[in-house]
C-alpha cells in the first residue's frame, strides 16, 4: 500500500482513482511526518483514501525540522502584524484625540 513518493510526484487515489495531494501531518503522534490525502475526501463524495509516504528517519527529521521552521516563521509574522495593528491603533488614538 505505501510507497516512496518525492513531492514533485502525482500519485492517484487506489480507491476512486482521483487525485492526491501530498500534506504533512500536525498531530502530536506523526508531526511532520508526510502523507499522500485523496482529493475526493474532501466534498460531498468521500473515499477516504489516505497513504503515509515511506521516508527515512533523516527524511522525517527534516520534515519535521521543515515543519517547525514554518511554525516559527508564521508566529513571526504574527508578531509583525500585531506590532503594526498595535502601531496603527495608537496613530488612530492620537488623530482621535486631537481632532476632539
């Protein structure tokens, strides 16, 4: 049922024959570790099909290195617009209180 699969490859659904798409999984027990996900089982006609891509232990360590590095870089960038949201508010603030 698993194969080796690179990202650049298409892989089809051995259930529907649709086609999937390559994610990788956030959930505690397998973080970062890949995985190929049917297209169809996300609408209304679901086959559920669902394959962990073989890797080797350095693989799946840098998927997961790759998986926090992304993390970090998206709290990041969180911070950023919040320090601007935060800046914006206090110029807004400001115009408020001299126009009163």
């Amino acid at each position: 049922m698993s194969s080796s699969s690179s990202p650049a490859q298409t892989k089809r659904c051995q259930y529907c024959g649709a086609a999937m798409v390559l994610r990788v999984s956030k959930s505690d027990k397998n973080r970062g570790k890949p995985f190929w996900k049917c297209l169809t089982s996300y609408g209304a006609t679901s086959c559920n099909g669902f394959e962990w891509v073989d890797v080797t232990s350095a693989e799946a360590d840098q998927q997961a290195d790759m998986y926090d590095a992304t993390v970090l870089n998206m709290l990041k960038s969180i911070k950023d617009l919040v320090l601007v949201l935060l800046v914006v508010s206090i110029v807004i603030l400001f115009v408020l209180l001299m126009t009163n």
